[in-house]
C-alpha cells in the first residue's frame, strides 16, 4: 500500500495516478472528507487527516509500503516557521510509529542553502527525517513550471508578465509538477537503503524571457516579462496581505543571487521530460 499525502495537488494528485497506472494500491490523505469521493472512484483508499495531526497520521500510515510526504507550504509563515515545525513533529512521529518500509519527502531545490528563507521549510524537514532508521528518499525539484500560472491573465489581456526573478534572460532550473510526481511515483516502487538526495530539472533551464516568448507562441501576440523592482517587493508583498514577507523575499534572492541551487553535480540529476509550452498551454486550456 503507497500512502500520498498532499493528493488533492498537482503533485500529490500526479503522483498517485502514476500508482494507479502502475496498478498500485494507494491510500489517499486528505484533510476535505468532500473531495475522498473523486480517488475513491479511481481505486484509492480514503484517509482523512491534517498533516499537523500525529495521531490521524499514525492511522493514515498503517500498513505502507511507502509513504509520499508533502508537506503543505506556508507562504507567510511566523518567524521561527513555527507551522513548518508542528507538521514536521507530526509526520515523524507517525513515521516512527509506524515505520513504513520507505519514505519519500517532497522537499525543494536549495534545501541545503544555510540562509534563511521560505524554502527553510523544506530544510528543517530534511534534518528531521534524516534521523529516522529506514530509508527516506529527498526528491529536490526546481522551481514550478505551473508557477507561471499567475501570469496567465496578464499575459493573455495585457502581454505583460511581472518577474521577481532577474535578470530577465536568467535561466533557473524549473519542473514540471507532472514529473516530479512521475519521479515520486517512480522512487516509491525502488528499493535502497539509507538516505537519497534526488535532484530534479526538466528538459532545460527557463528565464523569465522564455516564459514570456513561450506566452507570445501560444498566444499569438506579443507577451514580454517586466523586472519588478528589488527596492518594492516588501510593500506589494505587505499590500498583498503578507505578514512576514521576508521568507519570500529571500528565496527569490537566493534564485537571483544562486545560493539556492541544486547542490550535487548535473550528471546526477533526473531530467524530466515536459516542455514549457505543454504546462503554459494546458493552463491556458483551462483558464478560458
């Protein structure tokens, strides 16, 4: 039995069909009791737990041959990532409980920054599941293709798309949410022992430029990215209803300045096999 938390994501949501396709049995995590309906049809199992919640955790563990960890993603977290800190207590105590034969945690490229920044979230994770006595599997994606996704209407109405990360004709390692839960899926069915660092890139590294100019071919019209000045992240972030907008502050530093990079050498990473302009076109298909 492959348990996967986070399912009612793209990445979670991938990784389990992926299973599936494989005739794998999985139990799906969720918190929404609403959304069990959906897997249930697909063949899952249903478990109902927060991943802050070690008891419903330690039920929805059971039995597993291999647990997917996905740990939900605070975007303004408290000083300290004191929302980051409950679930990791959680997960791990669910995990010692009941000792899956593999763990595979969802974790973030840059995870071995020193820095301080949002993806912090994803180091203190991997310290903590590093101690446990059975093998755990860190799978290090670049950053999301699909984060363009909040570029759509710009780029469709206005053929402008608004860029933290600069310069503009930067390549940063980006993946797409469908291989990374192809990877996943992938590590889960493997056997090891230990602990892995998996890194993972797509086909090629993508600048802000080359989201613009993918926009503009499937567009059909112009579409260019514009810098967002360093100097007015903090009060657009705080005019967004961001608390503590230093974290994301940060990590788009860490990308721009390339402390948050992939730690081990290219010739060790998985490359995926999705292109820009199939996740810009099916969002797009989506967003009509």
């Amino acid at each position: 039995m492959y348990v996967i938390t986070g399912i009612t994501g793209k990445v979670g949501g991938a990784t389990a069909r992926e299973l599936l396709n494989k005739g794998q049995p999985v139990r799906a995590v969720m918190r929404d009791a609403n959304k069990a309906a959906f897997w249930q049809a697909l063949g899952c199992e249903i478990a109902i737990a927060n991943m802050d919640n070690a008891p419903q955790l330690i039920e929805a563990f059971k039995g597993a041959t291999g647990v997917f960890i996905l740990p939900p993603s605070e975007f303004d977290p408290a000083p300290g990532f004191p929302e980051a800190r409950k679930v990791i207590a959680a997960v791990s105590s669910a995990i010692k409980a009941t000792h899956p034969e593999k763990v595979v945690c969802l974790s973030t490229i840059g995870a071995q920054a020193v820095q301080t920044n949002l993806l912090t979230q994803r180091t203190l994770i991997e310290k903590d599941l590093a101690k446990l006595n059975l093998p755990v599997a860190f799978l290090r994606p670049g950053w999301f293709m699909e984060n363009a996704a909040m570029d759509i209407d710009a780029a469709r109405d206005h053929g402008v798309i608004q860029s933290y990360l600069q310069p503009l004709d930067k390549a940063v390692p980006m993946i797409a949410t469908a291989d990374i839960g192809r990877v996943a899926a992938i590590l889960l069915q493997q056997h090891w022992s230990g602990q892995r660092v998996v890194e993972l890139e797509g086909p090629r590294p993508v600048s802000p430029n080359d989201i613009a100019d993918t926009f503009a071919d499937i567009l059909g019209h112009p579409v260019v990215a514009k810098a967002v000045p360093r100097a007015s992240w903090e009060s657009m972030f705080r005019a967004q209803g961001t608390q503590n907008p230093l974290p994301r502050i940060r990590m788009l530093d860490g990308f721009n300045e390339e402390w948050i990079r992939f730690e081990g050498e290219k010739k060790d990473r998985v490359i995926g096999e999705v292109e820009l302009a199939r996740v810009l076109r099916e969002m797009l298909l989506k967003n009509k």
